[in-house]
C-alpha cells in the first residue's frame, strides 16, 4: 500500500460517489452542458453582489504596504472587529474582535474547532440528514460521528439527541438552515437543545459544546429568522463563511465565533489560533479578509433563490413529488418515489437530470436537488422530472 | 480540561517562544516599533513584484463569470497547467496539470501530503535544525518526526539519515535552501539521498518518499542552484508556496507537484485530491490560483536580499561571530557565542535586538537572524549585537 490505509479506504467508500459524478460529466460529453440539467452542485450560480467587485477594485487599486504579508493567526484585527460588530446585533450578545476568528471558510473552521476540542475517541453528535464531510472532519482528529435521525420533516429530535448524549460526547454539531434538507431549527428547539446540554454537562461533569455551522444563515424564505445559539447555550461556537451568501465559495473565507458566556474562553482561544497554524490553514487569506471587513451586510439578492424555490417546488408539486417546502438555503430534499434512491437518481439521470443520492447524506429514499441554477433550467427540467417519477408511481 | 490535551500540551510547550514573542512586543510598546531591531519573523519586508499589483488589477476589473465559484478541488486545470509548464523546465521533468494539486501555501501542501501517506505511528526523518511546524504536521496525522542532525556547517549527514530509516519511516522530508540554516543541498547529496531511499525501499520492501519543502528556491545568491529531487529519486513530491518569493505569505497560495515518475501516481493524486477536501481546505484561493497562473517566472528583486546578507554578515564578522553564509533564504544562522542560546537572545534583547533561539528549531547553540528587514535596521543593530557578543568573549 503506497498511500494511508485510511484514505484508501475513504478513496474506495465514496467510489460511488464519484462514479455518479463521473456519469454527469459523461452525459455532458454526450449531449453538452447546455442540454443537462444540473442540480448535483451547491456551487452558487449567482455572480457575487457587485459591492463585492467594486471593493476588490478598490483593494487592487490601494498601494497599501504589506496588504498581502503575515497577520496573527486569527486574522486582522480590524477584521474581526468589524465582524464582531455585525454579530454583536445578528447574536444580541457582547462579542468582541477577541471572540472572532477568520478562517479558511466554514470547512476550514470546523477543523480547527474539532482539532482544539477532540481527544482520541470523543463524539460529535450531529442531527441527520446532514453534510457528510463532518464525518471526515471528526474523524481527522481522532473524533467519531455519531449521527441522531430527525423528525420526517426533518426538525431536531430532542429526545433522540438527549439519549445520544454519554461520557465521550464533546459536541453536538447542527446545521441551519440544513444542507441538505433546507429546514431551519425552530427558536424553541434551540432552546430546549440548550437546556439538554446544560443539564447533561451538569450530569456527566463534562463540557459538551453546541457548534452551529451556518453558511445559510442570510438564505432565508418568508421572513424566516434562524435563531441565534449564543442566547441559547454558553459553551457553544458558530462557524461560517462567506461563500454562499456573497457567492464566492472558491475563495476560502470564514469565521469562528465564540460565545463571549463561553468557559474557559481563553483555553479555546489560544487553541484555536495555534490549531488554525499547525493545520496548515496559518491564517484566512489576507486579501477575502479585507473584503468582507466592509461586505459584512451584503449578500446576492436572496429573493432570485427564492424565485427559483418557488419554481421547483411548485413544478415538483405538479408531478407528484412529496417534500418539506425548505426555509432556506438552495437545496430541496424531496422522498424519492422508491427506497432505493441511487436507482432513482439513475432514473432521473435517463432524463438528463443529475440529483444526488440522500444516501450521500445520511438520509436514504431521498434525492438532493440544489437550485442554485437559472429558472430555464428548473422549467426545462420538469418533464423529465415528470416521466422518471411516473416510472414508478 | 475543556480542549484536547494534545492541543492542551503543545500550548504549554510553546509558552517559552510565545513568552520571548511577548517580550518583544513589550519592548516595541516602551520603545517605539522603530528603535526595536527586529529579526524575528519570517514576514518578507518587500512588497510584492509589480507585476502582481498589475495583474491583481485587470482580475477584479473582469468581468469573467464563475470567477469566485467552487473549482474541481486541485485547483483550475489552466492555472495548474501554467504551474506544469513552469516545473517542467525547472525540474527538466514531463510534468503535466496531472501532476500538480494548488494548495494553501506549502504548509497547507505539507498537510495534505502527511493527511495521504501516513498510517499511524508512521515516521518522518527531517533534518535539523528544521522547521519546527513539522513535528506538528506529522502528528497532525498521526505519525511521528524523527530528526537527524546536519553537519556542523548544515549540509546533510548522509550516514545518519541511512540509519535513521527503519520500517515505519513513510517519508524523508528536507527543506532547501533551509529555514533557518539558509543552506541548499548540493546535487551530489540529493543524489546520494535519492540512492540511499532505492536501496532502503528495496531492502524494507516500503515505499518511503522524498518530500521537499521548497518556499524559498528562487532566493538564492551567487548563482546557487537547488538541484531538483525529481531528478534523484522516483517516488517523490515538491511542495512549495508563493508566500517568500512574491511576498504574499498572507495569502495562502502554493502547490504539490508530483514526480511523474512515481509509483502508484493515481492513488496518490485521487487522495491528495481527497485530502485537501477534507482538511478543510476544499481549495486554494480561487482568485489567487488565477494570479499565481501568470507569474510562473516572477520573483521580488532577489538582489535587495542578496545586498542585506553582505550587510549582515559583514557586520557581524566584524564583531566577531560565527556562521555559515547562507547560500540562499533571507536567514542567518549564527553560533551563540555561549551554550545557551536562550540566555544570548535574552541578552540581545537588552540591546532591544530580537532573535530567535536556536533551540526553536532544533539547532540549539544557535540563533536565527531574519534578514528581511530593511538595510537601516541592520546596520542600526551593529553597536547592539557587538555589545552583546563582548559581554560573553
């Protein structure tokens, strides 16, 4: 064996995966892109908001010295206090630029959260279906994904997460609003998640941390308001990034944010910047991180993706699909009409449309369809959508 | 103990440098940043080619579409082709995009490499002194670095590194030209270490890689040339960072190339694709992928670095220290004229000079003098390093 047994054995478990992905590009091969309706990739289609360019000109243009050197670890300071500022009001809590840490986008920051908490063998909880790179994420630190199912429309199961809970739990990690399911965690069910963790932290003398993974955040539907964990639950960290909302996934640019009531806040502190070094990540690329210094309100226009929900589910609807009308983000999780949804999938894909499997998620007889893509494409779509579910309805 | 008590250790550990480091913003704050003379930090003075501003300012003038979006995870094929065409006159090798995976700068690259080869209780070899992050990188993975001492005048101890090799070493890791000896490995003993890993691959029936960390390859003086590994040994990896030679270590921008001789390529590939994913760094900077793509022969004006060593050593020749010079690097890696190199840069610190002991990178006896600072600060420093040197000689 020339590479780590681990990662072979990771390389040949999403074989699956792969070959799905590989059988989209084929198809785009065969009939060209144009012709494939593609709604596998989370990667927002929308061009980020032009406040964004306007900055980047402004930056490009700044003959500002050492604006591309070394930074502390945890970022500018300036930085952090501008997205200190911001959160101060979104998390009603008195969180200062110390309380912030950039990072290497959401992916980057969940890392250097888990590397600074996890010892060998420690569990994250976290509520399925869910983003199955959390999985690699615990594991890379010694960590094991313990994952808890949902209610079927996808809400937190309190209960089930309680009983979850033992003496190697270090952190329950959600996801709202919800790759891949879209659902949004209620104020109540926050509430009552923290009231679990106090009283089991207490149980087991133990700290257990709340770690809320929110790129989703400013995607919301109806008025919807993703309620804050701060107020919630004093051990407990929000990380995120500025790729959905802003549209720049490729870019690497996140934060952590710690709650100010957190124990121990220094410990954590300290951690977490020698952990953002030693992973390698060193610091949040310098120049994102000037940018969303001043883009901290911003995002595309949310109401294109909810254009495009509308669109989906109504057409959806119209076919016969069953699903639960997401609150936010781009993507809907509706059943699939049979058990096995890989054989869905492949159905859908005889249509030329690529869905991923919910197995992919940990969340089996469902398909996850991302409509991060233009309206024609969501039109187009709706008869091959139609004929693939009459196969089997 | 709320965070792991790895992470835990490793800030106790580090409490010493990080106190030294305190001590010397202390000294900035009494003193004024500009009366203190530091040589501490790695953190290139020059700004970046001019070329780079240029090419920064027609990226965020485009217009291009999809600029900022999610890439396939080894970065874009056309800026890892760039990188190929470079590599492959440089290395006189048949490198291709294939061979080539964009990361966070090297120390993100390095991650990913250890994250694909090591199985636990793998070992690294490095040579010392090193760059002391390695010890974290390789346990970051679960394995373990193992160093072996260079001669006196910090070229490598073939005889040593040969025995060292056992049947858990995975990797020999070398780093030249060298931070913080400022040496570069002739072409003979990379040969000759290419010879020793055949022989011993052979004999152990293992496969063990050369990995060279090469950040600082183009900021040699007097016509030095880094031989390339490629050349010595099949089953090897370049790893490398745009941070010193186009000074934007704030921005996290570098790369893997693989020999396009080794074994077992594709495992290798698909895993560090793999790795870098879920380490969390999913990509490297999408907008500086796209500017490193048109500076392949770029560099800072390597000259100035040139000018500042025969500064620096001329000066302290002349108060009677000890070195090597450094045939590339902008470090300086003089004896400490007492044993305990921690107390002589305590004394340098009396003199409000800032260095860092020896023993932070395994060289103990030693101190490391960075020489990216301006011409002033080095000629200004003189009367300071020779007060501290007499009080010992």
């Amino acid at each position: 064996m020339t590479i780590a047994t681990h990662i072979a054995t990771f390389l040949e478990k999403s074989s699956w995966i792969r070959k799905m992905f590989e059988e989209g590009a084929r198809l785009k091969a065969i009939h060209g892109a144009e012709n494939v309706f593609d709604f596998s990739l989370g990667n927002p289609y929308m061009q980020p908001p032009e406040t964004f360019k306007e900055k980047l000109k402004a930056i490009a243009d700044s003959e500002q010295i050492g604006a591309h050197a070394y930074m502390p670890n945890p970022g500018y300071p300036f930085v952090r206090q501008s997205v200190a500022q911001y959160l101060k009001k979104e998390h009603n809590a008195d969180i200062t630029e110390n309380e912030v840490l950039m990072t290497c986008g959401a992916a980057g920051g969940l890392n250097v959260i888990l590397k600074t908490i996890l010892d060998p063998g420690d569990e994250v909880i976290t509520p399925a279906p869910y983003f199955v790179e959390y999985g690699f994420y615990a594991d890379n630190h010694g960590g094991t994904l313990k994952t808890v199912q949902t209610h079927p429309d996808f809400t937190l199961d309190l209960d089930a997460i309680e009983k979850a809970i033992t003496n190697k739990t270090k952190a329950v990690l959600i996801n709202s609003p919800n790759n891949p399911t879209g659902q949004v965690y209620s104020k109540e069910s926050i509430d009552r998640l923290g009231e679990i963790l106090s009283r089991k932290s207490r149980e087991l003398d133990r700290t257990i941390y709340l770690l809320s993974d929110e790129p989703y955040r400013k995607i919301v539907f109806d008025g919807t308001r993703v309620p804050s964990i701060f107020a919630a639950y004093p051990n407990s960290l929000v990380v995120t990034s500025y790729s959905k909302d802003l549209s720049i996934p490729g870019e690497r640019i996140g934060f952590i944010a710690i709650n100010p009531e957190a124990q121990y806040k220094t410990d954590l502190v300290s951690g977490m910047a020698l952990a953002n070094r030693i992973l390698g990540f060193v610091n949040a690329p310098a120049l994102m991180q000037r940018l969303v210094a001043e883009l901290q309100s911003e995002s595309v226009d949310i109401s294109h993706y909810a254009r495009k929900r509308e669109l989906l589910c109504n057409g959806l609807r119209d076919c016969g699909y069953d699903f639960v009308k997401p609150p936010g983000t781009f993507y809907l999780f509706p059943r699939s009409p049979i058990a096995d949804d890989v054989k869905f999938v492949q159905a859908l894909q005889d249509e030329l449309i690529l869905a991923v499997p919910g197995s992919g998620f940990g969340g089996p007889g469902h398909i996850r369809l991302a409509f991060c893509v233009d309206d024609q494409t969501i039109a187009d779509a709706m008869p091959g959508f139609e004929k693939a579910i009459r196969k089997f309805k």
